[in-house]
C-alpha cells in the first residue's frame, strides 16, 4: 500500500517551530530528499523529531499521522519493514562497517515493501567507525528515490565533510526555557512547586530530554543538585581538596570508565559556568537555585574568565576523546579556579 498525498502534519515536538514547518512542507509537496542530517546538541529533540517525522512519512492519511493506519501501527509497534534504525550499543565502541554493510547498504537498493520509501536512521553517527562512514559515503553518492537517510549527530564537525555534503542539513539548537517551562507544567503532576519547576526549567539549559528526565526520574535530579553544589563548593577549596576530589571522583576501576565520568562531569561544569555567564548577562534569570544556596561562596567571576574556563572544558573533552589522562583532565580544569 502507498502513502495518499499528506495535506497536513501534527507534531508532538517541543520547540523547533521552523524545523517542524519546513519538514511539513517537504512532506506535503513530497519534495523529500534523500539524505537528511540533524544535527544540534544533545537531548534537543532531534531523535523526536526524526520519529515523528518518519510517521507521518509513513501515515496513509491525509492528516498524518492518524496513529491508527497500518503505516503508523507497524511503526508505533517498532516492525514496520520499511524503517531501519541503526545504532551503537552500549558496549559498542562504534557502528561498525558490517552494521552499515547490513542495515544500509543491502537494503538501500531495494523497493520498499509496504510505504513510498525505505527509511533508514543513523543515530550517534559520530560514533561511525572510519570504514563504516566510507562505505555510507558510497551509497549516499548513489541516492535512491525510493530511499532516505536520516542521519543524527551532535557534533557534525567530527563527521567526514564528504558525508555532510550530501545531505540536507537540518540544524537544531537548544529551545527556549519558556517553551521548556509550558513542557515541565505540563508533564509534572500537580504536587510539584513553582520553584521546583522553574529550577528544572531553567536547569534543563534548553534541552527537552533533559527537563524530561528531571521530571520522571527524580534520583537524576537530586544527583544532578548535589554535583552542582560539589561543583561550587571544589571550585572554592583549597587546593589540596581538589585533588582529593579529584581522587573521589576518579575511583573507577577501567580507564574508559573514569574517561566518561571525567566526560560527564566537564559536561556539568560547562552548564554551570555558562548559567553563570548568561546570568553575567543579565539573560533571563538563569541562575541555578542551587547557587543561590550557596551565595555566600565566591562566584562573582569575571565574563572573560567564564568564557575561557568554557573553552578550556571544551578542549579537554576533546582531550578525552583522544586518549587524554582523565585525571590530568579535571586536575587541569580544577586547578583553573583562583584559589583564596
Ligand atoms: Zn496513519
């Protein structure tokens, strides 16, 4: 069975307006292309978009997705023939080639079996391993009619420029607190306070997924409250309790292990000094609450040191990336804070 032409589309999506728009009227004209790439940070809401978007591909309704037509119930129910989603498991390094050779390559040439296309979705693409993302780059030089790629990454810089080329680039950036704030109200049931949720909103830094897993899964949030406030309170020790925070903070046995928590935390710390920034700025009242805790510490920092402790967080998770000691990694950046 074939897709009837779409008049219209209805996203679940937050934020993304002119993303949504411009998928929509692809959708309607049915001028597709045949290889997307999202790209944007983390937990903006690329994934979301991308499934919605392959439903609503998908649908046999006009108004789409209906929810209720084979299309969408074979897609909901994750067995729609048509819809590859390739990714990297948790004990998976990278996609590797034989990954691409099966789900990609074999199936690119093939008619689809029920829908008007072949639907395939790269996700972490960045995680291809180098001949994995050579033999993509084949099969996206041999664009199919009745095929799309989706590819979604964070950060497209570390992909091949070859493979960015070829696709159409869809960029995604973070949402706005407001919209987040509408998403957290709606999502929490009643007994959460207003302060509560403007701390979450606020701390979800434009992210989505983040606010969501703020509001389902309180442990994260508690765990992310306490790191904040390890964050402030180390950044204002003495020099010797930063290295035994250092010490605490590192005790994983494997080096990959201390590598994703040395990760992990920058990535923290980056939020936190950049709430600081924007508050430097006078923009909106990003401020976390858990700062507000502890206004008696020191964080009046200057905008030129703020940015440049940014900048250096983001070049020592690149560091990360290739091989750098986790541990020099955090010393390094701990040691950055004037110390009383
Ligand atoms: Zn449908």
């Amino acid at each position: 069975m074939k897709t009837s032409k779409k008049s219209h589309v209805s996203w679940k999506v937050i934020g993304h307006g002119k993303i949504l728009e411009f998928l929509e009227m692809a959708i309607v004209d049915n001028t597709l292309t045949s290889a997307y790439l999202f790209h944007g940070p983390a937990k903006v809401g690329k994934s979301t978009v991308a499934k919605q978007f392959i439903n609503a591909v998908l649908c046999e309704q006009t108004d789409a997705p209906c929810g209720s037509c084979n299309g969408c119930k074979s897609f909901l129910n994750k067995n729609h023939p048509d819809v590859v989603w390739v990714e990297k498991s948790l004990e998976q390094k990278n996609i590797g080639i034989d990954q691409i050779r099966e789900q990609v390559i074999h199936r690119h040439h093939l008619r689809p079996s029920f829908a008007q296309y072949q639907i395939t979705v790269i996700d972490q693409a960045e995680t291809l391993s180098l001949e994995a993302a050579n033999s993509l780059l084949k099969t996206l030089e041999e664009p199919s009619a009745e095929s799309i790629i989706i590819i979604i990454a964070d950060s497209p810089e570390r992909l091949p420029k070859t493979i960015v080329s070829r696709c159409q680039r869809i960029e995604f950036f973070t949402v706005t607190t407001d919209a987040i704030r509408d998403f957290v109200v709606a999502e929490s049931d009643t007994a959460i306070s207003k302060g509560v949720i403007e701390d979450i909103s606020h701390s979800a830094n434009g992210r989505p997924g983040i606010a969501w897993r703020f509001i389902h899964v309180p442990e994260e949030w508690k765990t992310y409250q306490d790191d904040v406030l390890s964050f402030v309170e180390v950044i204002n020790a003495p020099l010797s309790a930063r290295f035994r925070f250092v010490q605490d903070l590192l005790s994983a046995k494997s080096f990959q292990e201390n590598v994703s928590v040395a990760m992990n935390a920058l990535k923290l710390w980056q939020t936190v000094l950049r709430s600081l920034l924007l508050g430097g700025y006078g923009v909106e009242s990003q401020r976390l609450r858990a700062l507000d805790k502890l206004s008696g510490k020191k964080l009046q920092f200057s905008r030129g040191d703020l940015a440049s402790w940014l900048g250096e967080a983001y070049r020592l998770r690149r560091g990360l990336e290739a091989n750098l000691s986790p541990k020099l990694a955090v010393e390094h950046f701990l040691l950055l804070f004037p110390s009383s």
